[in-house]
C-alpha cells in the first residue's frame, strides 16, 4: 500500500466504512524472523530508544540514518515519554514504532482507530476519523499486505477499503438490531482499523472491545525497503548509493512495492547495510539451529560435522553415529555398567523420594504441634464430653483445602488483604466455603491460637460468619468460613458499576446488624472479642443483603486485666481509633470508632479515604467533623439519604450518633450494645415516623431521649478535642 486515509462515514441504516487506498500489487507471506543481529548502527550513533533497537539504515539524529533523498528512515526518540516514544522524523501519522527486522524487512507501528459514535436516535456524537490518517505516499514504508487484517468493531458498522482509484477492493460488516437474520444489538461507537493478524487472534478479545467507547491504538505490520531506486539492478549502478555495503550481503527486490533489501549470505548474520556488518555465524556454538551429534568444525560461512573416529553414518543425527566394528565386548560391559548405574540410580530416586515424604510428613506434624494442634483437639474433646460441643468445628488437613480449591487456583481466589488471601472452596459434602490462607503469625499469637479457635467457633449469630474450622499442618494456619455469597459492604457501596440507589432503610438495617454483630461479640461472647479492624471490607452481604461481620485476622479475646491488652498496632488506615494509635491499647471502644466510619460511608457513600477533594479534606472523619461544625452536615450526606430524610430529628439523631461513635475519647463514645439499639429505634421511626396524628409520642421521646442527654452534656460547657492522625493537625474543637 503507499498511502492510507481512515474515515467513519454515516450510510444508510448507520452503518460505518474505513477507506484505504492501496495498490492492486499481491504480496507473499515472509518467512519467519530470524535472530536480531548484535551491531546494527552506524559508529558513534544510537543503537537503541528505550528497550528498542533501531538498526541502520534506521537511525535517530543527523548523519546517523540513511539519507537517500525518500524518508522514512530517519527517526526520533522523545524520552519525555515512560517508556520512551520512538516514532518517524516526518509527520505520515506513524505514531509509534515498536519493533525492525532487518531480515524480513518489516516494522511494528502503532496506530490510533478511527471511531464515530451515535446517541440512542442515531445522531452522530463525535468522530476521529478525519484526524488519524497516516500517509505512506512516496517512503520507505508499505502496509503488509500479508500480516495484516481489516477490523469492522460495533454494530451495526461496514468497513471497507479501496484502491489509489477510489475504487472498492474488500470490506467486512456486521448488521443491526431489527435484522430478521441477526437481530444483533446496536453499540453506541463503531470502529473500523487496520491490524496485525497475529495480535487479533492472540491478544484481541470481543468481550473486551465490544462495548468499547474511547480511543486506543492497535499494532500494525509495515514492509519497509530501499525504494530510492526501483529494485536490486538499478540500485547497483551507482556503487556509492548503493544500501547492501556488506562484501558478504545479498540483495533481493522487494516483493510490496518498488525497492530492493540487504540481507547477509547463508552462514552470516549481522547488519548488511553497514561495512563488514555481516560476520561468521560460529554453528558450533548453536546445536539447537544446526545439530551435530558428532565432531563439528566451523567454516567460514558453514561448518562441518562428521562422526567420531572408528564410527560412521549421519552426524547430524541424533544417534546416528556407529561403531564401524559389531558388538564388541567393550561395548557389552559398557551397556552392563550403564544398566547398573541406571538401577542404582533408579533405587536412590525411590529412596529419595520415601524421605521427602517422611520429611513432609514431619514438617507437617511439627507445624500441627507448633501451631497448638493437639491442645485444640484436647479441648474439643473436653468440650463433648461436657456436653458443649465444638458447634461443628473440624480441624481439616492442608490436603482437603487444597482439592477443595484446585490446589489454591487464582481463579479461586475471593479477595486478597493485609493479613492473606481468601479463596472458594467446596468440600467433600459439596458445602461451598471460604478458605483464608494467612501470610504470617507471630509467636505470641501462636501459642493463643488453639485457644481462640475454639472460642470464635462457638460465635453463633446470624450476622457474624460462621468459623467452620482451621487447618494446623502448614507453616501459618488457614481458617475455613462459611461462604457468604453477595461480596462485601466496600463493593456494594463504592462500586463504580453499581449504580442502583440504596434506600436509607436498607442502610440502616445493614448498620443495624453489623452493630448487633459486634455488641454480640462485646458482651455476649465468653470472653468478650475484639474485632480490631472494623470496616466496610470485613461486613459481607448474602443474597438478602443481610450483613454478616467477617474476618478476624486481627480479633483479641479481650484480656483479663490491663497489662495484657498493649499490642503491636493493626488495622486499616481512615478506621483506625486515633487513641489506639496513641496508647497501643486495643478496647471495645476502639472497634466503636471504627463502626463510626463506617456507618459514614454508608450514609456518604464516600470511602474512609478519598482523594477527591483538598489534602486536608481527605479524612472521611475529618471531612463530617468539619461540615458538622459549620451547619453544612447535609451536604456531604449521599443525595439518596438526604431526599429520604423524614424528618430534622432524625437527621440530627443520626449526627448525634456518628459525632459520638467518633469522638476522640474513647470514654465519649457509646457501647456497641447502645449503638444497636438506637439504629434499630432510628431505623423504625424512619419507616413508621411517630410525627403522624395517630403517632407515639411517648415512643418519640424514647427514641430521642440519648441524644437530647448527649447534646445537653456538650452544651454544659465540656469541651472535646479531635486530631487529624494523617498529619497531625487539630481539626475540630467543640
């Protein structure tokens, strides 16, 4: 081809078309590529742009490149790009080259699509195809008429291309919906390109680019070659211009267009367009490309290979060398020694193998032992005995985790945190599972495993995921959960794909329930636990969006007295209670704080921290404090809360709450046990607000009474202090 135009043009029923104009010539498949060669530019010049090798007659800046009068082979390298941007000197729409064969004489580009998209009556938005044009006209450059491959994407689009008359050569197309064939549904932008074959069987995906809206760029094959002159006999008349400078290059004319190109002879390989770029290949050295089972020579531009003395047959053969003699008796005790040496051989493998299996089967038990393994199953049985039961609790073996999860397949994986990775497993009885599989344990925490294990499996309650059991013969152990289908809180809030409004009702039941879950855990459980990483990524959702409080990566059974409690800070940043951060004392309260947050994002739908707005603006905790404190709390409020608010006293309860769960005092703030209630009271008043002629009031007054108690207590003059933990700021003063 020598000249291209792209366009996407509206035709009858909307459909598209790519024109390109392009000569009638046929060209034949290229063989494949062989190995770059190591010199490959001019002395004193460039030889690379980025991870990009640019072999002369290729060169980049003045005296470098071969200047015959016909561009093309002068190039450009703009590192201001990462990674640097490699592209030709003139301006023929090559926007990025990635790749020369010498060889083959071809190079990789890269070229924008031409796009044109439609609203849903078929008016024209927006098109490029006027602006991506790339013209090849009267340089080094052709488009491959073989590797290449013309792409019509969207529906319903016609792409098609012409010659340098204007006249139609080929195209392809897909109909539209109303099609009594197809009936095929419309997309709102079509594209039409030109492409590398190779990259849209290998790379290209339908799924991925059918629904395609914004601009992207695709690989294309171009042919390049010496085109000053018109092939390999003219190019020879003048010896001073002529491209093939190596004594040991050939020259062979182009087969896609006018022009000739260099190549070294058959046993050399190099640049034949430089001066002695073309040098001895050593196929000695390659037994791969030129085998030789027997003695090799190398000679200049070939080599030589002959069987050993007192052997004879083919050499190139594996095994194709024999002794000229018959089985002699120096060759039967060679062929004994060597069964002997394979039976030994054969017996160590077997050894071998019997002690790894030993070995494994020791490690196993060591972890098993070191991870508390028979302290928990003593304990369990302590526990039937006494008639409590291990509430369904088993201790797995690594070998159930790993078929349950097709040997811990990553497409299995669920999620990946901080404290590990969880994946789907489905069990032996078909219960389908999640199965965390920590990164590490510390000491400490190990020897209090066993113990804890079986506390959080007696945890029963429907917001909390159940604990089915552990697997202790690995290094760090993995925990199995029960499956909670319908992802977590984090995704169905902030999910840029969910666009679905959420009801203020519904999220305030599922605050509901996670605060029940972790009053539960506070006061009901024996001993109390502590979450320590209270967050919207740790409440799952089932299929009934009912909330179930998850991962226990960083639980504390809290302690019996005071001196226990110090531990290494965790947690997650934008939940962690600033006066856990200051003290290392990890308390109920601090999981209080962390619920405050959370109940944020619910009502914000903004996340914990969010780059949105000023650095100062971009704590979650920060950002409420602020608008509280000058009126503007509804602002920030998520615009599906704020049209559903029934009534002020609801709004300021809600305020009320959230200022007290994130106060920087854990003193200040609330148990979990009264956040609960008052959600589930707010949460009832709000479907059946008591405000009607028929309403309760003595239930309204209930429902407000705490929070008239807690603004009362402010106003009486008590003063609270918050800081900013990212940067160390006082940010709110009451």
């Amino acid at each position: 081809m020598v000249a291209t135009t792209a366009h996407l043009l509206a035709i009858p029923l909307a459909l598209a078309a790519l024109v390109l104009r392009q000569p009638s010539t046929r060209a034949s498949a290229q063989q494949p590529p062989l190995p770059r060669p190591a010199a490959v530019a001019l002395r004193g010049c460039r030889d690379k742009c980025g991870n990009i090798t640019v072999p002369y007659p290729f060169g980049i800046g003045d005296g470098c490149y071969r200047n015959d009068g016909t561009p093309g082979f002068s190039l450009e390298c703009n590192e201001t790009w990462s990674p640097p941007l490699l592209t030709v000197a003139y301006p023929y729409g090559i926007q990025r080259l990635a790749r020369f064969n010498l060889e083959a004489g071809e190079a990789r580009a890269y070229v924008s699509t031409t796009r044109t998209c439609y609203n849903s009556t078929g008016g024209q938005i927006n098109s490029t195809g006027s602006s991506n044009y790339m013209q090849l006209m009267n340089s080094h450059h052709r488009f491959s008429n073989a590797k290449n491959s013309l792409v019509s994407l969207g529906c319903p689009v016609l792409g098609y291309f012409v010659d340098g008359n204007g006249y139609y050569v080929s195209g392809c197309m897909s109909p539209g919906q109303g099609d009594p064939i197809f009936n095929a549904d419309f997309t709102a932008c079509r594209y039409v390109f030109l492409v590398e074959t190779d990259w849209l069987t290998t790379t290209y995906s339908d799924r991925a680019y059918s629904n395609r809206s914004g601009d992207f760029a695709v690989p294309l094959v171009l042919d390049w070659a010496v085109r000053n002159v018109g092939n390999c006999t003219a190019g020879r008349r003048n010896a001073t211009d002529f491209a093939c400078r190596s004594t040991l290059s050939e020259c062979a004319n182009s087969s896609n267009g006018p022009g000739y190109r260099c190549s070294c002879k058959g046993g050399y390989e190099g640049n034949p367009y430089l001066d002695g770029g073309c040098i001895d290949i050593d196929e000695c050295q390659r037994r791969d490309q030129y085998p030789c089972f027997g003695v090799c020579t190398n000679t200049p531009g070939s080599y030589t290979c002959q069987c050993p003395p007192g052997t004879s047959g083919d050499a190139s053969r594996q095994n194709g060398c024999r002794p000229k003699d018959k089985f002699t008796l120096a060759l039967r005790v060679v062929t004994g020694v060597s069964a002997g040496v394979f039976l030994l051989g054969f017996t160590c493998f077997w050894l071998y193998l019997g002690f790894q299996k030993r070995k494994l089967i020791r490690a196993k038990q060591k972890f098993f032992e070191q991870n508390g393994g028979v302290l928990l199953q003593q304990q369990m049985r302590s526990y039937d005995r006494a008639g409590a039961g291990a509430a369904g609790f088993k201790i797995f073996s690594k070998e159930e985790l790993q078929k349950a999860t097709n040997g811990f397949a990553a497409d299995r994986v669920l999620g990946r945190g901080g404290h590990g990775i969880v994946y789907k497993g489905v069990l032996e009885d078909r219960r389908v599972v999640a199965i965390k599989k920590s990164k590490m344990m510390e000491e400490a925490e190990t020897r209090e495993f066993a113990r804890e294990m079986l506390i959080l499996s007696q945890i029963n309650h429907r917001n909390v995921v159940k604990l089915l059991g552990c697997c202790l013969e690995v290094e760090v152990p993995m925990l199995v959960y029960e499956f909670v289908s319908n992802g977590t809180l984090y995704h169905y809030i902030h999910d840029k794909d969910s666009n679905a409004d959420i009801s203020l009702n519904t999220r305030l039941r599922i605050a509901a329930e996670s605060a029940e879950a972790l009053a539960y855990m506070h006061s009901s459980a024996s001993p109390p636990i502590l979450h320590g990483d209270v967050k919207t990524a740790n409440i799952l959702l089932d299929d009934k969006l009912t909330a179930k409080v998850s991962d226990f990566g960083t639980s504390k059974l809290a302690p019996n007295d005071e001196a226990e409690i110090a531990t290494l800070v965790q947690g997650t940043w934008g939940y962690l209670d600033p006066e856990y951060l200051m003290t290392c004392l990890l308390t109920d309260k601090s999981d209080v704080y962390s619920f405050g947050v959370v109940l944020l994002e619910l009502l914000t739908r903004k996340k914990a921290l969010y780059f949105e707005g000023l650095e100062e603006d971009r704590s979650l905790v920060s950002c409420f404090i602020t608008a509280v404190k000058a009126g503007r709390m509804e602002e920030l409020l998520d615009i599906q809360v704020r049209n559903e608010i029934s009534a002020c006293d609801i709004l300021q309860e809600i305020v009320d709450l959230v200022m007290q769960c994130v106060s920087i005092s854990g003193e200040e703030r609330p148990p979990m046990k009264e956040v609960a209630e008052r959600l589930v009271r707010l949460r009832r008043y709000q479907k059946h607000p008591w405000t009607q002629d028929d309403g309760n009031p003595e239930e309204t007054q209930g429902l407000l009474l705490v929070s008239e108690q807690r603004n009362g207590h402010l106003q009486s003059g008590h003063q609270q202090h918050a800081f900013n933990i990212e940067d160390g700021t006082r940010y709110f003063t009451l």
